[in-house]
C-alpha cells in the first residue's frame, strides 16, 4: 500500500512538473510574433490621376517570428475597390502579392491593408500596414472662368431734319435714327423726344417703343412736330433720350441709357417794329495814343504824360465825360489835378490830357503802372445811360548811373622793378546802391593784386581802388585798368582806363665817390636852412590837419544832406586841391630858393 501511494506521489509529482515546463515554452513561442517590413512597391505608372485604376505589387521582408503571408485583405484609404492575389512567399523570409483593380479616388495618397500569417496551416497574427503612394496626383478644382464684362453700347441719333427749314407755324414729319454701335443687343429700346422753345409734338405720347436694336443696326422713331407761331431763333432742337436693357456678361440683366440732340433748322419770324426799337450798341472808350516824353523816365526827373481817348460808337456821342488819373509809389502828378472833364466827346471823336508826373528818386520797380477810370453818359432811344472804362498803360522807369571814378594816379616815379601804387578814387553819388564791383589792371606791370573785388557800393559812399605795381619797363610803362559793376537796374557796365606809369633805369652808384679826400669840400653857409626846412613841415602839418578838419565837416555835411549838395561837396573838393597845389608850389619855391643860396 505504501507503495502504490509513494508511486502515486511520484506520478503526480511528475505531472506537476510537466504542467509547469508545458506553459513557459508555450509563452516563450506565443512572445515570438510573426511580423515584416514593407520594402518596396511599383505601382506601374508615374502618376495616378483621379478615378485611374492601377495594380500595385508590394513586396515585404520578414523581420520576425517564422510564420508567412497567408492572405491580404483592403483597408480604408484613398483608393477604391481592389482585392489582393499572387501572393509568394520565398523561403528566405521575404514574400510579395500584388492589389489588383485599385481606383484612385483623388483625395489623399494613402494605401491601407492587413497582412495575415500562419504558422503549420494555422493563422497565429496579422499586421496593419498604411503605404504612402507617391505617384497619386490629387485632384484639384478647376478655378471657374471670370465671366467677361460687356460694356454698355452706345447709341449715334442723326435725323432727316436738315433737309429744309421748318417756318412759323409748320407742320413736319422728322425721322430720328438711332445707330447701337456697341457689342450687345439693346432691349426694349424706348425713345423720349423733347422739343425746344420753337417746337411742339404734335404725337399722342412722347415716348416711343422700339424693337430690340442689334449691334450695328438702327431704330427709327418718326416723331410729328409744328413750328410755334412766332421762331425767334434759326436754330431748334429735338432732345431725345434711350433707355435699354441689354446682357452685361453676367447673371442679371443690365441698364443703359443714352441721349442726343438733333438740329432742326427753322425760319426766324420778322418783326419790323421790333427792329426798329432794338438799342444802338454801347459807346466803348479806349486809349487810342499816350506819350512820357521819351524811351523811359529817368528816377528823381519830371515829365508829361500826354494821352488820347477815343469815343468808338459811330453814331452816339458821350457827355458829361470824367478821366481821372491815379498813378504810383515811383511815379507821382507833379502839381496837378487828376481830374479832367470834358462836356462832350462826339461820336469817333477824341480829347487829349496832359498831366504833369514826378518819379520818385528812388524808384522800387522798372515800370510803374498809371490807371486811367473814364465815367460818361450818353443817350439812346431817348434814354439816358451811363458808361465807364478803366484803362491803364505802363511808364517804364530807371535810375541813373551817378557812379564816378577819377582817372588812376601814380604817388610817384620809381625806378624799374620798384614798387609803386596807383590809384583811382569813386563816388556812389545816386540813391541806389551799385553791386558786383571788380577790378583788374594789367600791362607792362607786375602786381600782387591784379584783381580786386569791390562788392557793393551803398549810394553815397566813397573810396579808393589801389594796385601795388611794379614798373618792368624803363620810360612810360601801359597800364590798363578795367571796372565792371551792376547798376541799380541790374545792366553790367564796364569803365576803362588807361595811364602811364614812367620809370627810371636803376643807376648804381660809383665806388670811388666813397673816398673822403675825392669830394670837393662845399663852402660853408650861412644860411638857417634848418629853421626854414621846420617851418615848412610844420606849415604843411597845420595844413594837412586844416584840410582834413574841412574834408571831415564836408563830409558829415553832405551826409545830412547828400542828395541835394553835390555841387558844394564838389566845390570842397576844388578848393582843397587849390590849397594841396598852392602848398606844393611853395615847397617848390623853398626849394628852389634854398638851391639857389646853396650855389
């Protein structure tokens, strides 16, 4: 007994045992799943448009577990039907199988499928795969065509009513065209005819219904019009107006409209005592002639303004007749009145004026502009009216050039290649300033400045223009020295003078005249040269300074009074060179006299 149950045990311990070893090497092979890779696949084109069927073959490697391909069933994806078949599997782990009858749908680019195996006969898994087909071309919408835009036709209206004039009271059938020179048809055409102040429809209704006018074609409107009793114009008029409908190139149907005018010629009703009673035209004056006295008035000068007015009516004279004259700031009436009154001016006749004007001395403007106001009445038709005029004309102005320059003076004469100066001293005796001022000297000289600018000279102001030069010729050596400058009406004007500048030849002095004992004693004298040769400086000191006490209240005189006392500033002038002259002349004398006690 205790041997059966101890080979029970054993049994029983050995059925545990292979019931524990049976499940762990199930897992183990269970863990080991079945599964590939997809390596490749040829769809048999280059591109897959929508609603295209292809064949796709796919081909897959085994990357684990032993088990092959059994079957292969469609997915969801971008193409449509389609079933699997040729399915191989190779025994070195790879196999292929080709999806028959696959419509390409246009959306997407996606190919679904599931890959079953089996193992033994017995399918054991299965694996998803999503294959990206890159040939497939998605379909796209097409853009829709912008519809193209038919522009409104236009209509040309011409008539029949040229031919023959329409009189007082007449009837007349006119015949109106209307030509559509557009692109589209237009529809229910319908015509609005107006006639002018001479005219009447005499038609039941203004408006008129055409057919529909294709393009290139014309309607026709005939429209009945009476001329009034009395036609005060020659020339009438029938406005006509169209309205349309016609197709603008897109769903809804457009309106257009056009309009015209047609010319009716017309006989204008007489009336004799009307003509009688028409109002003669306006007497119109003008300026027929004027005169200032010259080509242009100078500034600060005097002259007359003469002038002549003309009555232009042939048949009406003008009376009570008023000229006023206005002038301006630069040219003003000089002790007159500007009022002139005439009693009558016949019909073509003329008056003359004269007035006496003052420009003024400085003037802002090159012209100034004179106003002429003519106020009369005349009568016409036994009625008395009044006219006026305004005339103007323009006095041209300048200010005169008062620029003066003295002739050049040399201090002294030098030697050759000895510096010297010349001189020219202006004046700016006008109002108005002169501005550009520019000298230049040239000859047989050489200078340091050859050119010289001024700049501007205010009127008034006075000065000197001085050259450093050096004679390079022994005598009389040329100078030319040429002034430009812009006077106060902006006109460049050019001065030229033209002086002498003499020199001696360089003479050295004799080496053997230096020896003491070669010059001749002079005698002795005893006459007081240095006391006369003091008081002769000291004379020409109190002279200079009397002088320049005399230049300087000149001066400051012709300042509070320039523009007037010229003459006195000039007299000045005369008479300091007066003393300047007498001065020299009896250095001169002393000189000669004291030569004379030294011989």
């Amino acid at each position: 007994m205790k041997r059966i149950t101890r080979s029970l045990l054993s049994l029983c311990l050995a059925l545990v045992l292979c019931a524990a070893l049976l499940p762990a090497g199930l897992a183990a092979r269970a863990d080991d799943k079945t599964s590939y890779l997809v390596t490749g696949y040829n769809a048999g084109a280059y591109s897959i448009e929508t609603n295209q069927t292809v064949n796709i073959a796919v081909s897959l490697s085994r990357i684990g577990g032993s088990g092959t391909v059994s079957r292969v069933v469609r997915g969801v994806d971008s193409f449509r039907g389609g079933e699997a078949g040729n399915i191989s599997n190779v025994e070195n782990g790879t196999a292929s199988f080709i999806l028959y009858n696959l419509s390409y749908s246009g959306t997407g680019n996606s190919l679904s499928f599931t890959v079953y195996y089996q193992e033994n006969g017995v399918e054991t898994t299965n694996q998803t795969f999503n294959l990206t087909v890159s040939e497939c071309v998605p379909y796209t919408e097409p853009e829709k065509p912008t519809p193209t835009v038919i522009p409104e036709p236009h209509a040309v209206f011409s008539s029949d009513a040229a031919f023959g004039s329409i009189a007082a009271g007449e009837s007349k059938v006119i015949s109106i065209y209307i030509q559509n020179v557009g692109s589209t048809t237009m529809r229910s055409p319908m015509v609005t005819v107006t006639p002018s102040d001479g005219l009447m429809v005499t038609d039941s209704q203004s408006a008129y219904t055409l057919d529909d006018i294709r393009p290139n074609q014309s309607g026709v409107v005939m429209v009945s019009v009476k001329a009034v009793d009395k036609i005060t114009s020659a020339s009438q008029s029938l406005s006509a107006k169209l309205d349309f409908y016609y197709d603008s190139g897109t769903s809804t149907t457009a309106s257009g409209s056009a309009s015209g005018s047609i010319n009716v010629p017309a006989t204008v009703t007489k009336d004799t005592k009307e003509e009688e009673t028409i109002a003669s035209p306006t007497p119109i004056v003008i300026l027929s002639k004027y005169n200032y006295g010259g080509s242009s008035v100078a500034a600060g000068s005097s002259t007359n303004l003469s002038f002549s007015f003309t009555n232009t009516s042939k048949k009406i004279k003008i009376e009570n007749v008023m000229v006023t004259v206005t002038g301006g700031t630069d040219l003003m009436l000089n002790g007159s009145t500007n009022t002139f009154y005439f009693d009558s001016v016949a019909a073509g006749g003329s008056k003359s004026v004269t007035v006496p004007m003052k420009a003024a001395q400085l003037i802002s403007a090159s012209a100034q502009n004179v106003q002429i106001a003519v106020t009369y009445e005349y009568v016409d038709q036994n009625a008395r009216k009044s006219g006026s005029a305004t005339l103007s004309l323009s006095v041209p102005l300048y200010q005169p050039d008062r620029f003066d320059l003295s002739e050049p003076k040399t201090s002294y004469t030098g030697y050759v290649g000895e510096e010297t100066s010349l001189t020219i001293d202006y004046v700016n005796k006008g109002k108005s300033a002169i501005s550009n001022v520019e000298a230049t000297i040239s000859g047989d000289i050489d200078s340091p400045t050859p050119y010289q600018r001024v700049g501007t000279i205010d009127g008034g102001k006075n000065g000197t223009i001085a050259f450093a030069v050096t004679p390079q010729l022994e005598g009389e050596n040329q100078v030319k020295i040429v002034i430009t400058y812009e006077d106060s009406n902006g006109n460049t004007k050019e001065r030229v003078f033209e002086a002498t500048v003499e020199a001696m030849a360089y003479e050295p002095t004799d080496p053997g005249m230096d020896d003491p004992g070669m010059i001749d004693p002079e005698p002795a004298s005893t006459f007081p040269w240095k006391y006369v040769i003091i008081a002769v400086v000291a004379a020409l000191i109190v002279l200079l300074i009397v002088l320049r006490i005399r230049k300087k209240k000149a001066k400051q005189k012709a300042e509070q009074a320039l523009w007037d006392k010229w003459d006195e500033e000039e007299l000045a002038e005369e008479k300091q060179e007066a003393a300047e002259a007498a001065a020299a002349e009896s250095k001169e004398t002393a000189a000669t006299g004291a030569e004379e006690q030294k011989k």
